[in-house]
C-alpha cells in the first residue's frame, strides 16, 4: 500500500516536472538565435567606370541614292543584300520623252546655228557698205546686234542639248560606290520626281563587315568618355553575346530631346560575321577611367556595421568583437571563428560596385558584408532583424 502510494507520487511528479518544462521552453526560455554572415575576400584587379548608353548600328560608309530627273523607272536591276560595283547600273528610268527632248534641242542647235551664219554674212555686208560710204552706223549697229543675239541663241541651245544628253546618260541610276545594297526602295512603274526632297531609291553599304554605333549619352556622363575608350554592348538579337568596339568620336553638337540633353557618341565595331544588322538597337557600356590593379572589396563591405541590439543577442551566442578604439574615416569588419575584428580603410578609388582600398588584410581574410540576427520564432515570419550597417 505504501509502495504504491510512492510510485503515484514519483509518477505525478515526473509528469509535474515535465508540464513545468514545457511552459518554461514554450514561454519562459529565449530561443537559440540564428546568426547567418555574408562573406567576402578581397580581390586583386584593375577597377573602371562603366557609362552606360543607347545607340543604333550603322554601317560605317552608306550612300542614299536617288534620280535626278523626273519619269517613271522602268527597270530595276538590284534586290537587297545584293553585291555591286561602283557604276553599276541599279536602275532604268524611261527615256522616250528624254529622246524626243534631245531631238528637239539638237534641231534648235542647228537652226540657232543657220541664224547665226545668216547674222555673219549681214553685218560683213554692212561694214562693206559702211566703209564704202554706202550705209550708215545705224545699220552696222543693228546688224552687229543681230549677230550677237544670234551668237547668244546659239550658245543657249547648246547648253540645252548637252543638257538633255547628260540627262539621258541620268536615266541610268548607277552606284557611286562598291558595297551591299541594305535598302530598295524603287520599283518598276513607279513615277519618281527630282527635287530636292526627292526619294532615296536605293542605300548602298561600303562594307558591312565595319559597322558603327551612333549612341545617345547622357551630359551629365560625357565628360568622362574619350576617345579610343573600349566599348562593350548588347543587341536584342543575341541577348547572351556581348560585343565589342571603341569610341571614335564624340560629336559636340548637343541633342535635345523633352529637355533631356545628351551628345552622339561615335563607336567603331567589328562585325566579320555579319550577324549585326543596320538598324539594330544596342545597349553599351563604355568603360572609363581605369584605375590600376590594386586589392578590392564590394562597396557593402565599407558600409557594414553591426548596432548593439544585434550584439546583445550575438554575444549569448558565444560572438565578440575587436572594434577600433578610434573613429576612423573607413574600415571594414572580417571575421574569425567567433570573433568581429575591425580594421581601418583607406579608399582609393570605387566605380559604384566595387571599392580599391590599402588595408592590412589579405587574401584568406573573411569580410563582412552582411549579417543577418534571427530568433527561432522568426523563421515562421512573425519579425526578422537584418542588419548590414548601423540604423
């Protein structure tokens, strides 16, 4: 009877025991935090500013082409991509009515030139006649006249008659140049008028294997692009590949666009594949003032600085730190095993991501660029602290 009064006391004073633990572990006791670093090493490399710009490919040398006399093209002779020579005939205009213009002025040529002969022999006899007494200046003043009109007519039609001859050897649209034809815009039928906005028939590209980008940058960055600067970019064609080229020119004339000022920069570029279009849009990074190869850090790495909220729970935890006992200008945190070690900084250069610095640490050093403190609870995403620098 005693006995079993004892194990009912044992029992219900384990189970007593138990609950109490229970409560405590659910409400009472902190749970272990979880503490999650981001590391970096540090890196020797040279550092660049990159400018960042829209541009169209071009080729480098193009010819628009177009008529210089009015009519209705009769035949083309080229299709795009194909290959052609300088003087190459592209197209044919109809030149019925440039021959009946011909005929017509070389007929006005030859009557100019009769009146003329007729003007010649009149003012011969009227200086005779003059000499002799037999006339007066007022005749011999008519008849010179008479021969200088004429001998002006005369010139005049044939200035006409060249001019429909050179106008017949225009009937044939010719390439100025060697290249690939990029663009026609003629065809057979079709009625064209020479003025000085007439339409460009055919583009004809020099050499497509040469390309250029004409880019769009920004004022506030074209200070910083030089010529024969490197150029890398991007083309939504092949959005894997990056392509290359360097900076030519850069044109001073500004362009303004909804106020936006920005400056045509100029990008010479290889294209042996031809696999880069005329008209292609592309996206470029030009890289500028290099800075020589020296030891790196990413920029978070400068602005990390743990408060002392996160050391409270990181110090349960078994972490210490080895903070500087002055204030310098720039440092950076490693860690080591269990502990925080600061160091000073000195910046000498940063292109934005990544900063050069002279600091005593080396190559196997961990650097701090991110610490993130969080309680069990936490995971279930009631509240999280995340700390990469003081708030």
């Amino acid at each position: 009877m005693k006995r079993n009064k004892i194990i009912k006391i044992v029992i219900w004073s384990l189970i007593s025991i138990a609950a109490l633990w229970g409560i405590y572990a659910k409400f009472i006791k902190t749970p272990d935090p979880i503490i999650t670093f981001q590391l970096e090493t540090v890196q020797t490399e040279s550092l660049y500013y990159e400018v960042s710009a829209t541009g169209t490919i071009a080729p480098v040398e193009s010819v628009d082409i177009g008529t210089q006399i009015s009519g209705q093209i009769s035949k083309v002779y080229v299709k795009s991509n194909d290959t052609v020579r300088k003087g190459q005939v592209l197209a044919k205009m109809d030149t019925r009515n440039l021959y009946i213009s011909l005929k017509e002025s070389k007929a006005n040529y030859e009557k100019a030139k009769l009146s003329l002969d007729q003007a010649e022999r009149s003012l011969k006899l009227e200086k005779k006649l003059y000499d002799q007494g037999a006339s007066f200046e007022q005749a011999l003043n008519q008849a010179q006249d008479a021969y200088d009109n004429a001998l002006i007519t005369l010139n005049m039609a044939k200035i006409q008659k060249e001019k429909n001859e050179l106008n017949i050897g225009y009937a044939q649209i010719e390439s100025p140049i060697d290249g690939i034809v990029i663009a026609v815009n003629a065809k057979e039928g079709q009625t064209v008028t020479a003025t000085f906005t007439s339409p460009n028939l055919f583009s004809v590209a020099k050499d497509l294997s040469k390309m250029k980008i004409e880019a769009s940058v920004d004022e506030a960055d074209i200070g910083k692009v030089k010529t024969g600067q490197p150029v890398s970019f991007t083309v939504d064609a092949y959005p894997e590949e990056s392509f290359s080229g360097v900076v030519e020119t850069i044109e001073i004339q500004p362009v303004v666009s909804q106020g936006v000022v920005t400056y045509t920069t100029v990008v010479l570029i290889d294209n042996p594949g031809l696999k880069l279009l005329p008209g292609m849009t592309a996206t470029l990074l030009i890289r500028t003032n290099e800075y020589p190869k020296s030891m790196t850090v990413p920029n978070a790495a400068l602005s990390f600085n743990p408060d002392e909220l996160d050391w409270q729970t990181m110090k349960k935890s078994g972490y210490s730190k080895q903070a500087l006992e002055s204030n310098p200008e720039r440092s950076l945190w490693i860690l080591k095993g269990k502990k925080l070690i600061e160091l000073p900084v000195q910046v000498e250069y940063t292109n934005g991501i990544r900063t050069a610095i002279t600091a005593e640490v080396g190559p196997q050093d961990s650097i701090i660029t991110y610490c993130k403190v969080q309680l069990e609870e936490e995971k279930e995403g009631l509240f999280s602290r995340d700390r990469s620098n003081n708030e």
